[in-house]
C-alpha cells in the first residue's frame, strides 16, 4: 500500500540530480549544465556555461545524443528557452 501511495504522489516529490549527469555537450561546442532531470516524463533541463570540454570531469559530461528519448530544454546565455525534441534534433543532425 506504502509503494501505491509513493506513486500516486510522484508528482509531489521534487527529484535531485544525484546521477553523474551534471553537463551536457551540444556539437562539441557548448557545455550545458543539467538544472534538472524528470526520469518519469523523459525530460531533462540546462543552462549554458562558458565551460569548455577541459573544464568538465568526463564523467560528468554527455553528449546530448544520448537523451533521443527525452524533451531537452536549454536555455542559452542570454535566457533564452528552446526545447528540442531529440529525434528531430538528430535526424537533422547526423554525423555522415
């Protein structure tokens, strides 16, 4: 009955990050840093850093490839939200 209560207050229960998920990569570009993760929805948010690759244990750093099934929404330096629907986004994409 406890798991059945657990459940049907998911949304109540605000999820940390406590994954090794802390930076996502854009074309080997721009490093983004995870503000949070919905394992539940598939959806992951970030905030542009001037980090670059070097800066950024390699543990912690992914490509945003990784997340296909997921609802990315970044949001760039100067506050700007865009959310990219990652089956698009890679289509699009590609790397021949």
């Amino acid at each position: 009955m406890d798991a059945l209560l657990t459940l049907r207050n998911m949304e109540d229960i605000k999820i940390s990050n406590d994954t090794k998920i802390k930076y996502l990569s854009v074309a080997d570009t721009k490093i983004y840093k995870v503000t949070n993760i919905d394992f539940c929805n598939l959806a992951i948010g970030a905030i542009e850093t001037d980090l670059t690759m070097n800066d950024v244990p390699e543990s912690e750093l992914w490509d945003i490839s990784y997340f296909e099934d997921f609802r990315v929404r970044l949001v760039n330096c100067s506050g700007k939200t865009e959310i990219i629907d990652m089956a698009e986004w890679l289509d699009r994409n590609k790397k021949e």
